[in-house]
C-alpha cells in the first residue's frame, strides 16, 4: 500500500466522487493525464473505437520511468 500523502502541489486527483461529466478533476493536470486499462477499455467501450482509433486523435504514448504508458492528448 502506497502511504504517501498527496498536497494541494501534486499532481493527482483522488476521491471524485464518481464522475459527474464536470471534468474538474482532469482540470490543471498539467500537459498529460496517465491513463491506466480500466480507463482506455472506459474510452473505447463509451466512444465505441478501438485502441489504434483512439490513438488517431485522443491519445498518445508517454514514456515514465521506462514504462510506455498511454495518455490523453492536451
């Protein structure tokens, strides 16, 4: 379990109360928002394209700690 504690500094957004579709939490994120599985199977599940189409034009590889990992285009 991950005990570090998050400030007003970091940047993440925890405890959204479920989405609302307001988007406040992927406001001043900075220029990427990391997604995880659950959220590209969320995206092509809800907008119906698959990953490659996704990749068109919502989002893009990022390199972190030598991992590739997918985010959304700003």
């Amino acid at each position: 379990m991950d005990t570090k504690l998050f400030d007003l500094n970091d940047m993440v957004r925890a405890g959204c109360n479920d989405c609302k579709g307001c988007s406040d939490c992927c406001r001043g994120m900075g220029q990427s928002i990391l997604l995880d599985p659950y959220d590209i199977w969320q995206l092509e599940t809800h907008l119906g394209e698959t990953f490659a189409g996704l990749m068109q034009e919502k989002i893009e590889l990022h390199m972190e700690e030598r991992l590739i990992l997918p985010n959304l285009k700003m």
